[in-house]
C-alpha cells in the first residue's frame, strides 16, 4: 500500500499497471491463447479450442474411472474369484491395435493421402465394432461361467467397467463416423485446419478409451 | 477490419421469442435462465426450511394447509417425522444443487465471464444452452422425487420404469439426508418410508445435475483458456473470472465421481446388485435374502458411498463459495476505490483452497469409524485451509483499510459477506478437529456452521453480485432503498438464526430430529428454538420484499448508464445493456490490471482496463501500483 501513496518515482515512469507489459500476456505475442494472429486480426478458427476441450472432457472421464476404480479396489476381498474371459484379451488387443491404425489414418491426413485417411478411419471404425462384439461375447462367457450382473461386487464390476467403457467407447465410434461423413464432404478439397484439428482431437480420446480400457482390464486381472 | 467483424458474429441475434429467450444460445441470456431458476428453487428451499422451524417451535400445532397439500404426509394437519426428514432431505438438495450451484456460477458466471474477458462469447454456445436445459430437467425431477410418494395418482405415473419406481407410500419425498447415506439410500423400498421411488428420482435427478454442470465446466475452462481478448493476461483478469475459472475445475474434478457413485447406488436401488450393501443386512425386521422383497445381498461396502460423496461434497462447498469470493473481492475494490489488497495473493489463494478442498473429505466422515491416523491427516489438511482463507480475509479487510467507502447495497452485501465467512469459518476450525468433531458432529453447531460459512456466505454473495450488476443486466437499478431494508433485516437475521444453532449444538442437541419437547435436557433450550424461528419468519418473510424489489425494478427501476458504479472491468465498457454479441463487433483491447483505483497522478480515480495511456485523461502521468 506505501507504494500506491508515497511512491512518485513510479508515477513518471512509462507503464501499463498491474500484470504483463502490453503488448502481449505473458510477454510473448498479442493474445496468447491461440484465438489472435500475431498482428492481432481475429481468426475464426482455433485448433487450441478442440484440443484445450478433449483435454478438459478426458480430465472428467478419468475422475469417474478413478472413483469407479478405487469402489472396485476397495469392494475385492479375495472371497470370489472370477476367472477373466478369454475374450477380453482378444478385446485388449483388438482396441490396442486400433489406435495403431488410427494414428496411421492422422499420419495420412498429416501426407494429405485423403484416400488412405479414410481407409485407415474405416479399418478402426471396423476394429472398434469388433472390440465392442468381443466385450458382449465376454459377458456371455462371463455368464456361462455363472458370473451374474447381480451378485458380488466383484462379479458386477465386470459387468459395469466394460458397460460404462463400451459406452464412452461407442462415443468414439460416432466421433469416427463424424470424421468420415466429414472427409467425404470435402474429399477434394484441401485439407481445412478444422478437419486436422477435429482428427486430433478424436485421436486423443480414441487412444485415451483404449489406455482406460487397458487399466481396466489390468485391475480386474490382477486384483481379485 | 471487416475480418475482424466478420469473425465476432459467429452467430447472428436472433429474433423469434423461442430461439431468443428459452433455447437461447446467448451467454447472457442462459445466464439469467440460471439466475431466474435459482430464484425458483430458493423460493421452494425457503418454504421447506420456514415448514421446518414451524414443526420445530410449535410442534403438535394442526396446519390444516398441510394436510389439504400433503393428505399423507400430514394427516390430520400434523406433520410427521418422516414429512420433516424428507422437508430436511430437499431442502439441503434443492439449496445446495439449485441455488448455490446455479446462481453463482451459472448465472453470474456465465452472464459476465465472457464479457470480462472480452469474448463475444462462450466457447460452445450450443453446449452451453444443454448444460442449462439439462440442468432444468434435473430440477423437474427433483419436484417430482417431492411428489411423487406423497399422492397415489402420481405414484403410478412411472410404474411403467420398474415396481421400484411405484410411489404414493406416504411421505412426501426422500428422507435420506441431501448426503443419501447407504446403506439404507441403496435397499429400496424395503429401508422403509421415503426409500422408495421418490430416492430414484432424487438420485437420477443429481446424475441428470451432474452431467448438466459438466458441460458448464467445460464451457468455463475453455472459454477463459482460449478467447481472452488482446491483452487480457491471466494477471489481469478480474477475481471474479479467476473465481470461476477455479470453480469449474472443481465441478469438472468432483461430479464425474458422484456421477459414478449416483450410478451405482442407481443399479443397488433397481437391479439388485451390491454395491454398497454388505452382507447379512436386518432392516425392517427383515434378514437380507430371507424375504422376496429384500433379495440377497453381499459383498458391499456403505462406506465406499460416504467416500465417493464427500470427495464431490466437500469441493462442492467450494464450488458454492468461490464464486462469492470472486464478486465480494470485486465489489469491495470497486466502492472502496482502492485496489484490491494482494491480487497475486487473492488469486493463489483462491487456488490454494480449490487444491486443498479435494483432500479433506474424510472431515465429513470422522464418526465412521475411520482410523485415527486417517482422523489426523484429514485434520491437519483440514485446518490448513484456514490459511489461504486467512489471506481472503485480510486481504479485504486490507482493501478496506483507509479508503472511503462507498455504502451501496451491493457493498454491504459484500461486506456481509465478509462478515458471515469469518463467524461461519471459525467453527470450521473447531469441527474440523476430528478429537471435537466426535462429539459434535450430529449436533445443531454443524447446521450452524455450515449454514452461516456456505450457505448464507454464498447467498450473500449472490445478492452482492445482483445489486451490483443488475444495472448492466437490465439497464436499470435495483432498488437501493428497499435494498438496504433488505439487507439490514437479513443480514441481522441470519446471525439471529443461526449464531444460536452453535449454543444448541454445544448442548447436545441433535439435527434433523422432527421434535425436541420429548427430551428432558433440551426442554431449557425451547426458547432459543422459538426465538430463532421467529427470526427466520421475519428474514423469510424479507425475502418477499426483496422478489418484488427484482420485479419492480427490471420494469420501473432508476435507469442506469454504461458505468453508473465507476468500475473498470470490460462489462462496463460496453453498452447497457450488453448487445448480443457483447462489444457491437469490436472486441475491446486490455491495457492494464482489473483494478487500477486511486492510481497517484491520475485525473481520475479509476482507470479502466480498456483504457489505453493515451486515452487516460491527463496524460502519461500515471502509473499502475505493484499489487
């Protein structure tokens, strides 16, 4: 406070108050944030905006499958083992092999192969069906081995982590068809800064869902 | 130029009343949605707690209203323990979901964030109108979790969803508590009255409230990250914005985990799994898989279901609080004329308390039978936000230091609240010690302090940021007549209310019991019980002055200019009151801090921050201060 009153040094000096000098927070470049151009012009689009976006949504997933996680660590008392479907190792690799295509469909838009993006997007799309088939025949295993929905905590969580995965995942299954139905409306065109950035972010959460499901998939495994 | 023009009208004004004022995709008008939904829901949360004192006063007393109302809930006009815990369950629902969660950041925040930092708007305005419309529906379900057990007919609207879902058992709504305690909240119909359909609705309706605020957070995070206007650091924002900014990070951290947990104890409640139900349950002089209507069930744990709510309940408190703070220090600054003392500091503050909310939960849990090292650790983080609370309350006691201030409504709301946040958070210190908390934990103190700390404090808040942007939302005063009337009564009110709730709960009384005359040692502590129900009458009673001053002034208020309350922040740049797209196509430029008051050489004693040295009158004489 004795500055703002006695100072009178401060009160030539040339300055711009409180916070970074202008021009320029943080004092690099006009803005900052990624909305203005360097001479300070409006841009009507902002690849930063998707990206700050899946990132703030992938936060909110996560804390929901770290609380449903810990119920699960704290509801297994080593009573009831169930054994694991053989068909959710064939899920695991599954989905892990479609973020391997997927990032070769961003590699390709990346080349500007138009072609081959939607190729590689229409193998994962095929791959993220299988994955969701191969969780529904786990559960029928699930239930052939008399592992029911309702029973132990343990025995439906196996039901409700692949439940609440598949349906982020079928989350990312429209994000897919979104991108295709995208990149068929303009094929010809030349790569617009909106469809790269609407391709990384559905990339992030595709191999965000297939990180989760591998730590899903490790916690009913080796915690029984 | 033209580019720049073209960029700001992302989408054009609308004009018919539909897309205008109900499915707006206008920031400013989904925030006064918020605002006028909150208003609502206060007005069913008030009426709630006036029913209450009423029962606790003078029990026994025949309210024939009631019964012509609730025919099962209060027969014969007198209200039974279960209409009372279920009064008890939707009031704190509706209170701390509707109103201090709205308000404060949908409403004022989603009105005057983007303004304040210079946007046209939101990130997404489409998400931004859903996270409104969804939070709407979770208030529609919540009335129905109210009526759907007390009145045959609507019992069977939703018989359709399941035999859990068949209400009319004869309470009116819920009774587990706001916190919906398992294992009882799990069971089902068979826990007894007030476990049965109306629990499903009220639990759905806080999945439905989860997702809603979710998308608001979002919205938040990505609007002030991402369209801050030229010049608009992050150490330039207002309090207010950074105040926001936190609260979103909140809400976007704590309701994915009670929407996990609504989920769970969802599929307990109507597919018979276990989450949160152990083994060898007896309740209702029934043993769990004895009885058709109470199926077996093992394996769960009710803990876990305290664990995953307070670890949303206690940030939730904050997310009711932060909000307040963020206006209290904008309003102080702006009638004190002087900065705000410490903005650095008020900023890591606010942050500091954001961070430290999410690793005290177990204080809400300390009579769990949790362990005694657990005890002391949620102790210890438990005291230490007392710290960076410390620093919000000296940091605007400094900014009041020496200055002349300003005694608008909208100051002493402020003020208010200042006062409310210090007498409610020093109790915090004494129950946050688990050694105390053991003793007083179901007492009245803990309704006294929470009350006074998140409740009225964040209310207050809200009132302060009402009477003080009212003129830019509508373009014309709230009353300040009938505003300090109507603070004065309030504010002497509420301390009236609950100051005596600590005396009470030293004494032992017990909360949410319907009636106190039974018991001996409580006999002596009656009058107090009266006179804080009188207090309330009259402070409820103050409120109505309060709706109608809001009514009577959006059509006949003194009307105000662009800047009537000399400030310096963006919204008062602009016209009053804001054009749809904020700044009529040009978005402003920032030159300096949110608030350069009093700065020494300068002519004036406000500089705004779209202000450039230039245009300063008097020159190049000034100088911003360090804060």
């Amino acid at each position: 406070m004795a500055t703002m009153v006695t100072s009178t040094k401060s009160v030539t000096k040339k300055g711009t108050g409180s916070g970074a000098k202008f021009p320029g927070p943080n004092g690099k470049k006009p803005g900052g944030n990624g909305w203005h151009g360097d001479d300070g012009s409006r841009r009507k689009f902002s690849p930063a905006r998707y990206r700050i976006t899946m990132w703030v949504v992938l936060a909110a997933v996560i804390m929901m499958f770290a609380a449903l996680s810990s119920v699960y660590i704290m509801s297994v008392h080593g009573e009831q083992r169930v054994a694991m479907p053989h068909m959710f190792f064939a899920s695991t690799g599954i989905i892990l092999f479609s973020s391997w295509t997927l990032s070769r469909a961003k590699r390709s838009l990346q080349l500007e192969q138009s072609r081959r993006y939607v190729n590689w997007l229409l193998v994962t799309l095929a791959l993220g069906l299988a994955f969701l088939s191969s969780q529904l025949i786990g559960w029928k295993e699930l239930k052939d081995a008399g592992v029911y929905f309702v029973g132990q905590p343990h025995s439906s969580f196996f039901y409700f982590f692949t439940a609440v995965h598949g349906a982020h995942l079928l989350g990312g299954i429209f994000l897919l068809v979104f991108l295709l139905i995208k990149s068929s409306m303009n094929i010809l065109k030349p790569e617009t800064e909106k469809r790269n950035a609407w391709a990384a972010v559905v990339a992030l959460y595709w191999h965000a869902m297939g990180a989760i499901w591998v730590w899903l998939f490790l916690l009913l495994l080796v915690l029984k | 130029m033209s580019e720049t023009h073209e960029g700001v009208h992302r989408h054009p004004a609308p004009t018919g009343f539909i897309r205008k004022y109900i499915f707006s995709l206008d920031h400013k008008v989904i925030g006064i949605q918020y605002i006028i939904l909150a208003l609502a829901a206060v007005l069913v949360g008030m009426i709630m707690s006036l029913l209450m004192r009423l029962q606790l006063s003078w029990p026994g007393t025949n309210w024939p209203i009631l019964e012509t109302f609730f025919p099962t809930g209060a027969p014969g006009g007198l209200m039974t323990p279960e209409f009372y815990l279920s009064l008890v369950t939707m009031h704190g629902t509706i209170m701390v979901f509707f109103v201090l969660t709205t308000a404060p950041q949908g409403g004022f925040g989603n009105y005057f964030l983007p303004i304040q930092i210079g946007a046209e708007d939101m990130a997404f305005p489409v998400l931004n109108m859903m996270s409104f419309w969804v939070t709407f529906v979770g208030f529609i379900v919540i009335l129905f979790a109210i009526v759907v057990e007390g009145n045959q007919s609507i019992g069977q609207w939703f018989a359709a969803l399941g035999p859990s879902f068949v209400g009319g058992s004869g309470t009116v709504g819920p009774i587990g508590g706001w916190t919906g305690y398992a294992p009882l909240s799990a069971l089902g119909k068979v826990a007894g009255p007030g476990q049965g359909a109306g629990m499903n609705f009220w639990v759905i309706s806080i999945a439905i409230f989860c997702v809603g605020s979710l998308l608001g957070a979002l919205n938040f995070i990505t609007t002030l990250l991402n369209m801050r206007t030229k010049g608009m650091s992050l150490m330039r924002m207002p309090l207010t914005c950074w105040a926001w900014f936190t609260t979103a990070v909140l809400a976007l951290l704590s309701f994915p985990v009670l929407l996990g947990g609504g989920i769970l104890l969802l599929l307990d409640r109507v597919a018979g799994t276990s989450f949160f139900i152990p083994g060898g349950l007896y309740v209702s002089g029934l043993l769990s898989g004895s009885n058709p209507n109470f199926p077996l069930h093992t394996g769960g744990s009710p803990i876990l279901w305290q664990h995953l709510f307070w670890f949303f309940g206690h940030p939730e408190v904050y997310i009711a609080i932060l909000p307040g703070m963020g206006a209290t220090s904008h309003i102080l600054a702006t009638f004190a004329r002087k900065p705000v003392f410490g903005y650095r500091a008020m900023v890591f503050a606010i942050f500091a308390i954001g961070l430290l909310g999410f690793f005290v939960w177990g204080h809400h849990m300390f009579i769990s039978g949790m362990s005694p090292y657990s005890a002391v650790a949620f102790s210890i983080l438990t005291l230490s936000i007392g710290v960076p609370s410390a620093v919000k309350t000296f940091n605007w006691l400094g900014t009041l230091w020496g200055s002349r201030i300003r005694f608008t409504t909208a100051m002493l709301f402020a003020l208010g609240f200042v006062s409310l946040f210090v007498a409610g958070g020093i109790s915090g210190l004494i129950l946050g010690q688990s050694s105390l908390d053991l003793a007083m934990h179901d007492t009245y103190i803990v309704t006294g302090h929470f009350h006074l700390v998140m409740g009225v404090a964040s209310i207050f808040g809200m009132f302060a940021a009402l009477y003080f942007w009212f003129p830019k939302m509508f373009g014309r005063f709230l009353g300040e007549g009938l505003g300090k009337f109507h603070f004065w009564i309030t504010f002497i009110g509420v301390y009236c209310i609950f100051m005596p709730m600590h005396i009470m709960g030293i004494a032992g009384m017990p909360r949410r019991y319907s009636q106190f005359t039974e018991y001996e040692f409580l006999k002596g502590l009656h009058p107090l019980v009266v006179f804080v129900s009188v207090a309330a009458i009259i402070t409820i009673a103050t409120q109505f002055v309060f709706y109608f001053n809001v009514i009577w002034s959006v059509f006949k208020g003194k009307k105000a200019g662009d800047n009537p309350w000399e400030a310096t922040t963006l919204e008062w740049n602009t016209a009053t009151p804001p054009p749809h797209d904020n700044f009529a196509g040009i978005l402003p430029t920032v030159y300096r801090g949110p608030y350069e008051f009093a700065v020494p050489g300068a002519p004036r004693d406000f500089i705004m921050q779209a202000e450039a040295d230039s245009e300063v009158p008097g020159g190049n004489g000034h100088n911003g201060h360090k804060h």
